[in-house]
C-alpha cells in the first residue's frame, strides 16, 4: 500500500509538470499540433480527416505519412474540453504521466526472483526510476506538446513488460496483452516499427535460460513472430517507404554526393588498384561510416546536454534534454552496470533504442526518434544515484540530503528556463541559424481570429502562407463546420482556393501581386513580416496600401503585417 501511494503521488507529480499551464506553455500552437486538431475535429464531426479519407493509417501533409494514431487519442478530448489547446496537447501530456506505471512494472520485473533482497531493491529501483522520469526534462518538453512518440512510448513499454513477465512465469493473457499494445504503439510511431522485433528478441535471448525451461514457448515464440509480422506488414506499405526515403541516410544528399564523388575520382586512368579502390568507395562502405557517425551522437554530451538535440522547437534554452545532474548519474550507472553488477537488460534495450534515429540525417541528431531511450536512460540513471547514495553507510542520510538538493535545483532550473525563456526555442547561441518552425508558428492563432473578426469590413482577405497555410487554424480556433469547409480546403492541392470573401494564397509576400491583381477596392492583405516582405519599400514606392496591423512575436519580431487598400 505503501509503495501504491508513493507511486500515485509520482504519477501526480508527473502530471502536474505535464499539465500546469498545458494551454500556454510550449509557446505558440505549431503546426503539425494545429493539424491534429483540425483533423481530430474533421474526424469527430463527419468520420473524415480534411483530405476527405475515411479512416487510414497515415496522413499525408508534405510527403510525411504521419500516422494516424494520434488523431483519434485526441478526439475523446477535444469532446471534454473543446476546441482548444489544452485539449490537443493533453493526450500526449497523459500518457507521458501515465509511463511511470509500466516503468514501475517493467524494473520491478526485471528484478524479480526467489532472492527477496533482489525484489525488495528492484521496487525501490522501480520507484526511482519512475520519479526521474516524472522530472525528466527530455519527456516533460515532449509530452507538452502533441508528440505522438510519447503516446507510443506508453505502450511499447508497456508491451515490453507483458513480455517480461510472460517469459518469467507469465500465461497465455499476457502474450495477447503485449501483443495488443504493440499493435496501438504501432499505429502511432514510424520508428517503433523498427524496435519492436529488436526488442523483442533481445529480451528473450536475455531471458534464455527461462525460455528454455518455459511451458509457454509458443506464445513467447508467437509474439515475437506476431511483431515481426507487423513490422513486415508497415514497412512494405507506400506510405511507410516514402517517409523513410525523406529522411534516409540513402537519400541524404552528402552521402550520395560522397558517393558520386568517389565514382568518378575512381573513373581516372592513372589511379591504381582500382578494383580495390572500387571495394573500399563502394556505396554500402559509405553508408556504413555515415552510419557509425550518427549513432553516437545520441550519446554525446551535446545532444543530452547541449545544444545539438533537433528539432529546436522541442529544445529549452539555457537546459539540455538532460540536467548536468542526470548526466552526472547516468555515467556513473554506466559504470555500474558495467561492473554486472545490476540488470543488463535496460543498459542492452538503452543501446538498441536509438538504432532507427541513426538511420535517418534529416532534423538528427533527433530527440523524438531517439525518445525510446528515455525510459532506460532513466533506469541507469536510477542505478547511479543509488550508488551515490549507497557509498557510505556512515554518511548515509547527509548524501541523501545532498542529492535530493541537486535534484531540486536541477530541476527547478530546468522548470525557470521552460516556463520563464522560452518564447522561442533557441540556445543562448549569438550566431546560430534558427529554423522557422522553431517559432512554433506564433502569432498564427492570433491572426486567424483576428482575420474572422475582420473579413466582414473588406470585399476580399488574401492570407500568405508563411510558414505554414494557416487554413487549420482558423477552421479549428473559428469553429468552423469540417463538413463545410473541407469542401473548399481540399482544394489547396492545386494551388490558391478560397473559402467565402477569404483566399488562401500560396505566396510569403501576397501583396508582390494582390493589390495589382485583386479588382475589389475594399481589400485586406496579409504578408509575413519584416525582413521577409518589403512591404515599406513597396509602400514608398507607391503601393496604394497601408498598414493596419501587425503581429508580433514575443522577441518583438514581425510574424504578420495586415495591409488594406479602402
């Protein structure tokens, strides 16, 4: 009962983190959130996403193919709470809380066996590695904010416990359980899809000894052969094959110019040992070496405490996805765990689970790819601070102390910087190259209400399209009919569409050709702000335009700039 309580108040703690000021904290609604809303709500009111699809497996915004899962966890609580932002990022900020349950199974279980000592320290294990996941910087910045990874994460560790337990004294229920949850972590995650078979036959290949003496092999074996099905299955489909050509190492454009480059260096007439040289230059070498180059960066320090973590939307400035405090133990647990002196089996699942992040070059080194690692990480994590703690009997309880301090402070530095320097997500870096998408589309909710309070004033209202068409915001945030307007925005395929006195452009700066095209004299015109759009020069150069309004972000940029001509 004991142990229940602690284990509530940590899933209550990790809730709260994920939760407290959900609707405003990351700052700005992005867009691929803003597409999980409109498409849950398209989905909730008429059974089709925006494109007019009936339920499928994946959505296709810009050759993506992004799974389709995380729509329908969104449903249920768009009909709780609204159309707003807390209820799009909540599901994710759930089941983020919700991962320390099967945490706690999954390190008790691992622990468990007829030494009562060993149970009784794999609780305690399990207990601690769930708290550090309830503070983990890396989870909490992921589960705010509508990541579907995190979802799947829930229940792909949950599987992996059933597993465990199925091979250790388990029955034929908790083969079709770990089945059935794999298959949900599947409809929510590409990179799942490539783990779920590694993890699997590495568990059993750990639990060997087990599987041989066990009763129930066929349902161990009927798993593992169940995942590698599914993966045979999503991974020969169109949509899966597409997504991965995008971000490939084989489609990376300096592996294949390394690739050319060596084809014709090797074509001169005066090199010698050419067909060695061909062996050695060959593509699958080159592929290889860039290979061996990605995967260790998702253990460098610069990607769990620096500043190399990608996307930049998801980072927090000033803290890594690590606090130097975690980083601290996490060596240490290595070293542990490689003394043999704890459980190998999340230190082997640990090094397995950034395999697929490393076969991809776009966004990389990529913390949602990577995210798998986060519940092991904590793991050995846990086995470092219990060694710190464990150093001195003498000295016991003044380590503790000292260690529940760093921990406070690390995480409440951590909180200062997500909730207080956040606006945009940037390092504290003076030259350093910010992507667009790392604005996390400010100012684009702001412009759709501010364009619906406006349109009856003005004969026409042409909108850019920077970064992103705003089309799913202002249907989500106006609450318009997804019967109704998908009609006219399943249009955008083909260019500029229009929905009532509203046209869609697809141009940055529309005012380049609206005020000269568009014969309505009352016209309102909306162009990306300063410096991307000239808008002043065209001004003073005699653009018979004025500027009503502009849309800032919190730094004082210019997201926005609405211009009329009346």
């Amino acid at each position: 009962m004991k142990i229940l309580k602690t284990l509530l108040f940590i899933f209550t703690l990790a809730l709260f983190l994920r939760t407290y000021q959900l609707e405003n904290f990351p700052v700005g609604f992005h867009s691929d959130e803003a597409r999980v809303a409109w498409n849950a709500y398209s989905i909730l009111k008429t059974g089709k996403d925006d494109r007019g699809n009936v339920p499928s497996l994946y959505y296709d915004t810009f050759g993506d193919y992004r799974p389709t899962g995380i729509f329908y966890f969104t449903i249920p609580s768009i009909l709780v709470f609204g159309r707003n932002e807390f209820a799009v990022r909540f599901p994710s900020a759930l089941f983020g809380a919700l991962t320390v349950f099967p945490l706690y199974l999954f390190v008790t279980e691992i622990f468990k066996n007829k030494n009562l000592q060993s149970v009784i320290n794999g609780k305690k294990l399990a207990i601690v590695s769930s708290l550090l996941l309830a503070i983990s910087p890396w989870h909490i910045e992921v589960s705010r904010a509508t990541s579907e990874v995190g979802i799947s994460t829930f229940f792909a560790l949950s599987a992996i416990y059933f597993l465990v337990k199925l091979i250790k004294n388990g029955g034929r229920l908790d083969a079709y359980i770990a089945c059935g949850l794999i298959t949900i972590s599947f409809l929510l995650y590409h990179a799942i899809r490539f783990l779920a078979p590694i993890f699997f036959i590495t568990i059993i290949l750990f639990y060997f000894r087990e599987f041989k003496s066990s009763k129930r092999k066929k349902f161990i074996l009927g798993s593992l052969i169940f995942v590698f099905s599914l993966t045979i299955f999503f991974s020969t489909t169109p949509e899966a094959r597409k997504r991965f050509d995008q971000v490939s190492i084989f489609k990376d454009e300096n592996t294949n110019y390394e690739i050319k480059r060596l084809e014709d260096e090797n074509k001169k007439p005066n090199l010698t040992g050419r067909i060695i040289y061909k062996k050695l230059d060959s593509k699958y070498v080159i592929y290889a070496k860039r290979y061996f180059l990605e995967y260790p960066t998702y253990f460098s320090s610069n990607f769990l405490i620096g500043y190399s973590a990608r996307p930049y939307r998801y980072a927090t400035p000033g803290a890594g996805l690590f606090t130097f405090f975690e980083f601290g133990l996490l060596i240490i647990g290595l070293v542990e765990a490689a003394k043999g002196k704890k459980n190998l089996l999340p230190l082997l699942l640990l090094l397995i689970a950034p395999l697929p992040a490393a076969l991809t070059t776009e966004d990389a080194p990529n913390l949602h790819r990577a995210f798998f690692m986060v519940p092991f990480l904590m793991t050995i994590e846990t086995y470092g601070l219990l060694s710190v703690i464990d150093f001195s009997k003498k000295y016991k309880n003044l380590v503790k102390s000292i260690v529940f301090i760093a921990m406070l402070i690390s995480t409440t530095y951590f909180l200062h910087m997500y909730f207080d320097h956040s606006s945009f997500h940037m390092p504290f870096i003076k030259e350093f190259n910010l992507d667009g998408s790392s604005y996390r589309n400010i100012g684009t909710k702001d412009l759709v209400l501010r364009i619906e309070k406006l349109k009856g004033q003005y004969d026409k209202v042409v909108v850019n399209n920077s970064t992103d068409d705003p089309y799913p915001w202002y249907a989500f945030f106006t609450g318009k009919d997804p019967a109704e307007f998908n009609k006219y925005a399943i249009k955008r395929k083909d260019g500029p569409w229009q929905y009532q006195n509203i046209i869609f452009s697809r141009l940055k700066c529309p005012t380049d050709s609206a005020f000269t095209t568009e014969k309505e004299q009352n016209l309102l015109v909306i162009d990306a702000g300063a410096p991307d759009c000239a808008y002043e020069a065209k001004i003073n150069d005699g653009l018979q335009a004025k500027v009503v309004d502009k849309i800032l972000r919190p730094s004082g940029s210019e997201v926005y700039v609405l211009l009329e001509r009346k």
